[in-house]
C-alpha cells in the first residue's frame, strides 16, 4: 500500500517545478560543503559571509536552470541528455559566478562579498556530483518501487553457453518483464550443478512437476542457438505436459545489428517444432542468373509464387513480371513491393489458360527466366472438378512452356509437388502429367533449359492444415484430423522459394530436384502441438475429431514415384530424381490430346485419360475407384 502511494506521487506529483526546486535545495547545500572541503571539513570559517552569498547562489542558478531547461527531463527516464543538460546548467552557473565574482573585485559593488576561487572549483565539482546522482538514484528507487509492485515471473533458460549467458543479460536489463531467473538448464553434464553469476544450472531431467511447482516456475526460454528440431520436439513435449509455457531466442541472424534485446524473445511456434533442420541456401549463381534480366512469375499472388516474387524483387533485376488471375491478392502483392521500395516490377491480371493473352505478355516483354507456380492444388476440389485441374495444371502449363521454347527463354522452372508421386488423386496426377510434358520438351532440342522442383507441404500456405488448425482453435474445437496416422512432410515457404530459386541455376535442363526433407510429421500429432502453443490443453480444452480421408487423400506421402532413384548435387540436401524412360513422342501426343479434347469430355473421361498418359495413377477413396479395374 505504501509502494503504491509513492508510485501515485512520484508519476502525479513529481512536475518540473518540483524538480527545479530540489536542484536549487542542491546547489545551495553543495555550496554549504564547499565550503566545508576548503576549510578542512570543517564550519571554522566566516558563516556570515556565507548567509550572505546563498540568496545570490539560489538566485543565479534558478536563472541558469531556466535558461538550460535541465529541470524539465522526466526523472525516471533520465538518460545521456539528461545528464549534459544537468552538466550544461552548472557549467553556466559556475561561469556566471566566476564572471559576477570578478566584476565585484573590479567595481568594489560589494566590499565584503568575497569568495574563494576554490570555492567555484569546488562547488562545480559538488554540485554537479549530486544533481547528477540524484537524478539516477530517483530512476532506480521508481524501477525498484515499480518492479516490486509487478507480478514477478519465475522462469527457466534452457542453454547455459555463451546465447544463454546473453539472454540472461538481456533479460536482467530489461525491468519490463520483471523475470526472475531462476536456473539455467543445459544438456552438457560439465555444466551441470554449477553457477553462472550465481544462478545454478540444471539437468533437463530434474525439471519435473515437484520442480516446477516448488519454485512455482511459469516460462522457460529456449536460448540454445544450434537445437536439434527432434531435441527441440522432446522438450517442448514434456514442458507442454508440465503447462509451461516456452518461448525462444531468435536465430543469431535476426538479432538487431547483432545485438539481442529481450523484447525479441518470441512464442515459440509451430515452424520452430519442425522435425528436421532447414535447409540454408547462399548461392552467389542465383543472383548472377536473375540480375539485369526479365524475369516471369506466374501464380505470382499465390503463397508460394508471392514469396518467390518477394526473393526475386530483392535482386536488381531488369523488370520483374507478375502474373496471376487472382485480382485481389495480386494487388496485396503490388503494394507490398511499392511499400518496399520496389519500381522494378509489373503486376499483370492473366490467365495462363488464355495463349492469346499469355502470347501478348511474352512478346511484349521477352522474359528470360519464367517460374510456373500457377496451379490448383486442393486435393478434394480437384477430386470433384479434374476439367478445371486439366485446364489449369496441364494445359496452364503447356502454354507456358510452349512460349518458353518459341521465345527462347533461357530457364523455365515448375514447381510441382510430392503428390504427384504415385498420385492417388486427380490434382496429383494433373500436376504429374505436367511434369511428362516438361520432361517430353527437354528431350528436344531447344535454347531453353527445363527445371522441375517437387517438394512437400508448405507451412502457412493457402489451404494448409496450419491456418485451418488457427481458425478452429479460434473458435473453440474441435480440430479436425482426417486420419491419426497420416503423416505429411514440411518446410517453411520461404525455404521450399530458396530451393526453386536454386534449381533456377542447376542443371542442363530435363532435372526434377528434390531435397532431404527429414522425417514426415505425424497431422496428429502437429495438432495437439498447435493446442498447446495456444496454452489449451488436449482434449480438456480442445478435442481432435478424426473425420476420415478425403476423396484421393492418402496416408503417406512419397517424393519419389516408383523407378525413380537420386543422385547427389553440391548441396548436400538437395538431389536430383533420376527421370524414367518414357515414349517421349506417344506421351507429348496423348497430352496434346487430352488437353484438346477434355472441352467436350466428362469428368469420368477425363480421368480415364490421365489413367492412361500416368499408369501409377491409382484413385483413393474417390468416385474414378472403379477405372482402376478397366484400364
């Protein structure tokens, strides 16, 4: 209670005025030991005189503080400023007292108003020690009174090497979050049991429920910088269990001009709980590829084609085009990039459908790289519409590279994905058709080389299981898993952008690039992570309701098709999937085929075509079940 009126003073009542007064009861009690110290600390002097002189001491520094204005700084956020000020405002005064000590000797104004020249010296020297002390020990009685009024936070840092020990810094310093350190934790059994600026460091084993409940432990912040993501999985496991909440230090790269504040401790988040490392792509060849040159995005407002465009426009290209159908998203994009300061760039509203349309950018422009990312990609949709997934993902891509070849670009890479691996869906199996038509045009001889990169789920994307898990935990649950054991591999979005800018500059041409994508991550699993990042628990909070695979949905995804195997590239996570054999002529030609004649065609038709151009194709809980049997 007593705390809390002294804060209610010291924010209400602690005004300027109040602070020229005390600097003035300052100075006048500075000069008082000055004289002191030149009488060797002693009052055997004139006390007369000294009486005398105060009033004209008060007087010429109310001026000088006036003039600086050294009163007027907010006491409990005094800093550098503050203090020159401060230092300014009793340099004046002792100049001014020197200058009116001098003319008085000259003029004999006042016979007896005699000070010692020390007396300046040393009442410059007084004075300004305690107006600036007095400045910073009023700061730290406010954090103090302020800091013990807060909750005070009990919290773990798992890591005690040289990131920890930082991280301890940042978090001592900053008063805002009131933490209490109180241990570290570290895996390195040499550590363990000792002390770091006087705080113990633990074995992650002894942390358990007594632990936490003992010394009532409600944070633990994860600084180790170099974590395995299997390790990092174990951990935030158990203290999820624990219902602790975990938060964790940014990469070394993202801390401010390579210094860390505590104010960039995060929540940790489901792309930190990724089971396997991420892939870290620095390839001076991308930026000698695409600098100066005409560069083409298709799909460019989708959430891969975005940030595909995002890393481009980052180069200093010779123009930057943007193509999409989407009107509203690619406007996001365009102002996005104005925002940033990109001019380098055009955002045009096409259709990769229309050859008209598409004939007219590419003659107009004459790009010299394209990346086709234009695609549609959700698997029960297409499963319902294969005429919209052949326009877009087979006959979309046709025109594209049929341009390619006839304005003589020198790179076309498409981004495919695993499901067209042993596709068991029609989105699947139109994207690998797309595939054998870019592989059918790399057999032949043109000036352009031909690139594909086939990768998992993207984390964040359109229509990704994440933004769907956010928006039913937002609304209470329950998230819906289709099947417990389905598992899907993973990567960030701007990591699977780094590998297709990457495959922009490998190869000859005809290559389809994969990469170790480590371990697939059970949706399960991934799921109950997401509810307890949410500080829910499951199923107390939140339940997990098992729907059942969708039309063409399978349990495990694959990144290599059967007859396929690798070799390996410079990168070691990154390989190239060795293409089988395949009738170039007869394949090109049922593709053309099928993307002539699918206008007229059933749904039913359609997917009997596709059945014959990619044999693997097999239907998975889906109405074409049934073509399987007759093919």
């Amino acid at each position: 209670m007593i705390r809390v009126f002294f804060l209610t003073v010291l924010n209400k009542y602690a005004s300027k005025w109040v602070v020229l007064f005390i600097d003035i009861i300052l100075i006048l009690l500075s000069y008082v030991i000055a004289y002191s110290i030149r009488f060797n600390i002693s009052f055997d002097f004139n006390t007369f005189n000294l009486t005398q002189q105060l009033p004209l001491v008060g007087l010429v520094s109310t001026f000088c503080f006036l003039a600086v204005g050294s009163y007027k700084g907010v006491i409990r956020h005094t800093g550098v400023k503050d203090t020159f000020n401060v230092f300014f405002a009793i340099t004046l005064f002792s100049i001014s007292m020197g200058i009116l000590l001098v003319l008085n000797q000259f003029f004999g104004i006042f016979k007896n108003f005699i000070i010692p020249r020390s007396i300046i010296l040393i009442h410059y020297l007084v004075s300004l020690f305690m107006l600036i002390i007095s400045r910073y020990a009023f700061k730290a009685f406010y954090e103090i009174i302020s800091t013990e009024l807060q909750s005070i936070t009990n919290i773990l840092i798992f890591g005690a090497g040289d990131s920890g020990i930082i991280t301890y810094g940042a978090i001592t310093r900053e008063r805002r979050n009131n933490y209490d350190v109180i241990g570290f934790i570290d895996d390195d059994h040499n550590k363990i049991n000792k002390k770091i600026d006087g705080v113990k460091i633990y074995s992650f084993n002894k942390i358990d429920e007594n632990f936490i409940k003992k010394n009532n432990i409600t944070e633990i912040i994860i600084s180790t910088q170099k974590i395995k993501r299997n390790r990092l999985l174990e951990i935030t496991d158990k203290l999820f269990k624990l219902g602790i909440s975990v938060k964790i230090v940014p990469p070394l790269s993202k801390w401010i001009e390579g210094d860390f504040q505590a104010n960039q401790i995060k929540k940790i988040n489901i792309d930190d709980l990724l089971g396997r490392e991420q892939i870290a792509i620095e390839n001076p060849i991308v930026k000698r590829e695409v600098e100066g040159k005409v560069v083409l995005v298709t799909g460019a407002a989708g959430s891969i084609g975005s940030e595909i465009s995002r890393q481009l426009a980052t180069y200093n290209l010779k123009l930057l085009i943007l193509i999409d159908q989407a009107e509203s998203p690619l406007y996001e994009l365009q102002q996005q990039l104005l925002q940033s300061g990109k001019i380098d760039f055009i955002a045009i509203v096409a259709d990769v459908r229309d050859v008209k349309r598409m004939t007219e950018v590419f003659e107009k422009y004459i790009p010299q790289n394209v990346f086709h990312a234009a695609a549609y990609k959700h698997v029960p949709l297409m499963e319902e519409s294969p005429y919209e997934a052949v326009k877009i993902n087979v006959c979309g891509t046709k025109n594209i590279a049929d341009l390619a070849i006839k304005y003589n670009i020198e790179r076309f890479v498409m981004i495919s994905t695993d499901k067209a691996v042993n596709p068991t869906n029609v989105m699947g199996a139109t994207k690998r058709v797309a595939e054998m038509y870019i592989g059918c045009l790399s057999e032949q001889k043109s000036l352009t080389k031909f690139t594909i990169t086939r990768f998992g789920n993207v984390l964040g994307s359109n229509g990704s299981v994440i933004p769907l898990f956010k928006k039913q935990i937002d609304v209470g649950g329950p998230l819906t898993v289709t099947h417990k054991e389905i598992t899907r591999f993973f990567m960030t979005i701007p990591e699977a952008c780094r590998l297709v800018l990457e495959a922009g500059t490998m190869g000859i041409g005809g290559e389809i690039y994969i990469f170790d994508m480590g371990k697939s991550v059970k949706i399960f699993d991934m799921a109950k992570r997401m509810i307890s990042l949410s500080g829910l628990k499951y199923p107390e909070d939140i339940d997990i309701k098992i729907t059942g695979l969708r039309p063409g949905e399978k349990l495990y995804e694959e990144l290599l098709a059967n007859g396929e195997d690798t070799t390996k590239t410079y990168h070691e996570k990154i390989m190239i999937a060795k293409a089988q054999e395949m009738d170039v002529e007869n394949i090109k030609n049922e593709i053309l085929n099928l993307c002539n004649s699918h206008l007229e065609l059933s749904n039913l038709k359609i997917v009997q075509k596709i059945k014959r151009i990619v044999p693997e194709y097999i239907s998975n809980n889906s109405i074409f079940e049934k073509l399987d049997n007759n093919l």
